[in-house]
C-alpha cells in the first residue's frame, strides 16, 4: 500500500474506519486521504438554504461545496488523528460511487477504505451498497467494515 483512500461519511463510525485505516497506512508509510463526498441532493438544499436567508447574498457555489467538504473531511482528521497528523482532506459534490472511484482514480490510489451498512440482500437489491460498489469498480484492495 503507498496511497490510501478513506470515505468519510457523517457517523460514529466513520472515526474507528479513519483511526484502523491511518495506523495501516502508516505502519507501511503509505499516503493517507481523508475524502467525504456532499451528494448532488445535499449540495442542492444547502444551496437553496442559504439564498433564502433575506437581505443576504451569497455566492454559494461547487467551489463552496467541494471547500466544505472538504473541511468536513479535515475536521474529523484532526478529532480522530489529532492536528499534526499528516493526511490530505479531499472533498467531492456528486454520487458517491462515481466520486469515490474518480477520487481513487486521480490520487492513484491503491487501496480503499469504506463503511458498509449491513443490509439484507433485498435490501441491497432495493437500495444498492456502496460498499459492494466501490468493491466491484475498483481495481485494487477494498477493506470494509460494518461495525
């Protein structure tokens, strides 16, 4: 493993995910990126949240999004890591498989970190699972955990 990629998402247990992936990575000297994907959904309400406080404009933009996403990803870097730690903060606006794979892709990565939900197979079938997704379009180890 040289780099690493982990998936944040706004959960508890994002941070055991980020803590066992960082001391993998780091026991191999590995490259370590943080990355929280912001769905085209999320971005979109934020977006609509904040032009319709009155008497305000602001400029809320992709650039905005991916920035707080970004700092999201950092923030629990640094809760998790603490603040001299060395990972990059990567933040995306998308579908989370797409961005995640994209992400993988650019960074070249060589290994993905994810948490998956545990879902019966027809909930998997009805829902789909990132996790088996990311698995199944990524040329290279995938680690998931459920806990």
């Amino acid at each position: 493993m040289e780099r690493a990629l982990v998936v944040i998402e706004a959960s508890e247990a994002t941070k055991n995910l980020v803590a066992e992936a960082a001391e993998l990575a780091h026991g191999v000297d590995a490259e370590l990126r943080l990355l929280y994907v912001t769905s085209d959904e999320e971005f979109e309400e934020r977006q609509g949240e904040l032009s319709s406080i009155p008497g305000i404009e602001l400029d809320y933009g992709v650039a905005r999004g991916v920035e707080e996403a970004e700092g999201f990803a950092e923030a629990i870097g640094e809760e998790v890591l603490g603040a001299d730690a060395e990972f990059t903060a990567v933040g995306r606006i998308g579908d989370d498989e797409e961005e995640i794979l994209a992400e993988a892709r650019s960074s070249d990565a060589d290994h993905i970190f994810v948490h998956g939900r545990q879902r019966s197979p027809a909930g998997k079938a009805v829902f789909g699972d990132i996790a088996q997704a990311i698995i199944l379009g990524f040329d290279g180890p995938v680690t998931v955990t459920t806990s």
